[in-house]
C-alpha cells in the first residue's frame, strides 16, 4: 500500500468526472433526509476505512446510510432493520447509477426524492436521468484518490484539535469534490457574494456566513493538478503577500488561495509535516491579519 500514491489528472479524469457525479446522487440524498445544520454541514460525506460514507440518515422510525467502498467497489446500503443492498461499483453511466440507486431506495422502502441536477460543475451537460456521458470506473484511480483522502482527512482532524473555538469536522462537500476543515473567528462575515457555479446565493451566504479559515484537499480540475488549500473569508489585508510554509506552497490568484502542490507533498521526505506547516502557517496569516482572538480560540 503507498499512502501518498500518484494521481495525475490526465490519468484518471473520465473516472473523476463520472465519480463526482456518483458522489453528487449520493450526497443529495443526504441533503433531502438529514436534518438541517448551520454551514450546510448536514450534506457532506466523511471518509472511513474502506471509502466514503453519508452517515446514519433519518428515515420515518429507521435509519440508513450510503457507503462507498473503495476496495471491495461497492455502494452499500445499509438500514438499521438489518437489511444491505449493494450496488457493484464498476464503469456504467450516470443516469444507471442514478436509476440503480432510487431502486434500491425503493425496494428496500426507503424512497427519497431529490433534485437531480449536478452542482458547482460548469456546463453539466445533463441531469443525472439522463446523462449517459460519463460512464467511467478505473477502480485503481477510485482507490488511489481515496487512499490520499484518507491521509488528508488524518491531517485536517489532528489539526482541528488544537483549536477552541467553533470549527467544522473533515468532511467532503460532493458539490465541489474537495475535503475541508474549516475554523471560525466568532464573528459574522458580509454577505458572500456567490459565484459557484450552479449554486444559489443563499447557499453561499449560509456558508460563509462567519468570518473562517479553510483547508482542505482537492484532487483538481480545470487545468489544476492535485492540491492542498487554504484561503480565508472574508481574506484579510495582506493575506496574499503573506509567507505560507513549505517552500513549494504559493498564492495562487486565479483561485484567490494559497495552494501547496499534492505532488510536492508526496514526494518529500515527511509528508505530514509539511501538510502541518502548510495548515499552521496559513491560518496564522488569517488569524493574525484578521484579528482573531488567538487566546481565547486556541489550546
């Protein structure tokens, strides 16, 4: 097993493109079954063992959850009766995969309605019914992007707990395809101004409607290669100028955040230290510049 594997995106992107659109079904369903939390925290996927998993989802008396596994490939589903349907993960279209899991929904009566549009993807071509484009599954890609999601996820939860103050579990937004942490001042933010593909602006304004510091993971897009974040809202004076840790980590500005190569990370010598400078060094830009209240919000 190599815990930090190559993922060139020339190698995996029709996979990429296909799986985020998986993601994107599941993780609706969550988003039409679990109860409301501030940020929209109640949508995301987390990252387990074997893959992704939506968490237990209310459902009348019972509950169910949704879990991709990543080495057996599979989508389990599982209720709290004591009943699991899975669903083999293998290439097919969208709008199969789609169809394949409202019938599971169905026959195991737990029917769930949804949107059935993807989100923050530029030009999405089509609904999920009907989208017989992406159809891509290289089981060694799917494996490899969650192995590396893994070691994010272990890096973003041992950074959350030096912190006081209100802070979000690592979690994976399906929308955008990326696992994030993300701390808070206390204060309240102006209203975001939008600008997500496909997204509402009340949905951004939820999101970012406190001051934060972000980090995360995502596996790129749109030309991007892999890639650690970090960026802050709203970005203080300077924030830009400032000097983040390692050597390889740089503002980018057409993304507005500071960036730290995946590549870089897996190739250096101690691939966890320089994930915890990249993390520690920007958040002290965003805390310091911003004027957070260091000693009230960290051990």
């Amino acid at each position: 097993m190599n815990a930090w594997p190559a993922l060139p995106l020339a190698e995996w992107a029709d996979t990429y493109a296909t799986l985020h659109r998986w993601t994107q079904v599941v993780g609706k369903i969550r988003l039409a079954q679990a109860p409301p939390v501030n940020h929209w925290w109640h949508v995301t996927l987390y990252v387990t063992a074997r893959g992704l998993t939506t968490s237990p989802m209310p459902h009348g008396d019972r509950t169910f959850q949704i879990d991709f596994d990543f080495l057996d490939h599979g989508l389990v589903v599982s209720a709290s009766d004591g009943e699991v349907r899975i669903l083999p993960l293998a290439p097919m279209t969208v709008a199969d995969f789609y169809a394949e899991v409202m019938e599971i929904l169905d026959r195991m009566d737990l029917p769930v309605r949804i949107w059935p549009r993807p989100v923050e993807i530029p030009d999405p071509i089509a609904r999920f019914p009907d989208d017989r484009e992406h159809r891509s599954y290289d089981r060694d890609a799917a494996e490899r992007v969650w192995r590396i999601l893994v070691q994010a996820d272990r890096a973003l939860t041992a950074f959350r707990g030096d912190f006081l103050g209100k802070a979000s579990p690592s979690h994976f937004f399906w929308g955008a395809f990326d696992l994030a942490a993300t701390r808070f001042s206390g204060r309240t933010a102006p209203p975001h101004p939008g600008g997500f593909p496909n997204v509402g602006i009340s949905v951004m304004r939820e999101a970012y409607s406190h001051e934060l510091w972000s980090a995360g993971f995502w596996p790129g897009g749109a030309g991007e290669e892999a890639l650690f974040y970090a960026y802050s809202y709203p970005e203080p004076d300077g924030f830009s100028a400032g000097a983040a840790a390692p050597a390889a980590a740089f503002y980018h500005t057409g993304l507005r955040e500071f960036v730290l190569p995946y590549e870089a990370v897996r190739q250096a010598a101690d691939p966890d230290r320089d994930v915890r400078a990249f993390l520690q060094s920007t958040y002290d830009a965003a805390a310091d510049l911003g004027g957070w209240d260091r000693a009230a919000l960290e051990r």
